[in-house]
C-alpha cells in the first residue's frame, strides 16, 4: 500500500474515534469540594477543616460534601492525595534548567575551580527564584503538603502517601546530586531538598516581605557544600 494511503487511513481511523468523555456532574462536584478542602486546610489547618466549612468554601449545600464524603478524615486525606498529585506534576523547573546548564558543561571543565563556581552562582540564582516564586504563587499548596508531613506523626494511615510524595519529589534531586557525589547523592539530595523545603515553608506567612537574602545565602551555601566548594 502506498505511503499516502497508509497515512489517509490512519488520519480516517483518528477521526473516527470517539472523542474524550466528558466528566460528569458528579465527578465534577467532588472535585470542587476537595480543592474546597484544600484551601480550607491551608487556612484553618486539621480542627477547623469541617464539612460546613468546605461546604462554604465551595458554595455548595452541606448534604452534598456529606454526600460525597460522609467521613471527613477521609475527605482531608483524599484532599491531601490531590494536593500531592497537583505538586508532583510540576516537575520542580530550577531542576529540569538545573540539567540543562550542568549537562552542557564538559565533564574536565567541571574539575576547575572558577569553572565550578561560576556553575555554583547560576544554579543558585536559579534555585532562589524558583523557592521565591513558589512562594510567592504556591503558598497554599506549600501549607498543605507541610501539613501533611507533620499530620503523618498522629495519622499512620498517611504514611504510603508521603512515602510516595516524599520518593517522587527526591528523584530529580538525586539526579543532579550525582554529577558533583558519585558515592552517597542520596544524602546529599534529601539534605538540599529539606532545606529547601523548610525555607519555603519559613517564608510562607512574610507573603509581602518574603526575606529573599537568606534564601539567596542559604541556597548558595548549600549547593556550594554539594559541589564540594569553600
């Protein structure tokens, strides 16, 4: 068969395929209330997230939250997973660039001082950026996951959740690690990614006077200790 019929057949049989299902109603409002939940959570923490008060966030009848989730421990996990998927599929942009900058560099280049930190500036530019605007523009997410970390010591059932959230987030962290500790990136990137994360979460209530000094300092010191630079 000629090429052109192969890709005119292929083109019809595109067409024809259903398109995607719509979600339903139903799909719909329990998402609504789990974002609902979300902020809920952000701002009134574990005891002053209630049906009532997720219900009035997401202006919708209280019979509908208590119909959809007639355990509110339930709804907050659930609302903690969601949050948690939202966070993971941004994939953290100061690594992916991170990659980038590192990887175009020849690895005999990397063995020089002025070379390394030179390299060491630019990731730590990048880093405060990236931890100044998720601050910045993910502060409820931020709250959220924080409260899940520290929810995990009275709530064992969260403990996969985390695990997972916890695996997925450390991964690009390794990766980068690896170029400067081929013996042991695995600490190296829980560290950086502690510090990192306890800075955003520091920073969370100064919105307005964000101390962007001490993250600059902090990130540079850190990724110069990963580097192995004095």
């Amino acid at each position: 068969m000629p090429v052109e019929d192969i890709n005119t057949q292929k083109l019809a049989e595109l067409n024809n395929k259903s398109p995607i299902k719509p979600r339903s109603k139903g799909e719909v409002t329990r998402e609504k209330i789990l974002i609902a939940a979300i902020e809920v959570l952000a701002l009134n923490g574990i005891k002053g997230t209630t049906h009532r008060a997720i219900a009035s966030n997401a202006d919708l009848q209280l019979s509908l939250t208590t119909y959809y989730f007639k355990d509110i421990q339930e709804l907050i996990h659930q609302a903690f997973r969601l949050n948690s998927e939202r966070i993971l599929s941004r994939t953290d942009t100061f690594l992916k660039a991170a990659f980038i900058v590192v990887i175009d560099i020849e690895k005999n280049e990397l063995r020089k001082t002025i070379v390394k930190e030179k390299l060491c500036l630019q990731l730590s530019e990048m880093a405060s950026e990236h931890l100044i605007d998720n601050i910045k523009h993910q502060a409820i997410s931020l709250a959220v996951e924080q409260l899940m970390l520290t929810e995990i010591q009275v709530t064992p059932e969260l403990c996969v959740l985390v695990k997972e959230h916890e695996s997925v987030k450390l991964l690009p962290y390794e990766q980068l690690c690896q170029f400067f500790n081929k013996v042991n990136p695995e600490l190296d990137a829980k560290i950086m990614y502690t510090v990192f994360s306890q800075l955003q979460y520091g920073q969370l209530t100064k919105q307005i006077n964000i101390d962007s000094e001490l993250i600059e300092q902090t990130t540079r010191r850190i990724i110069a200790w990963i580097m192995s630079i004095k």
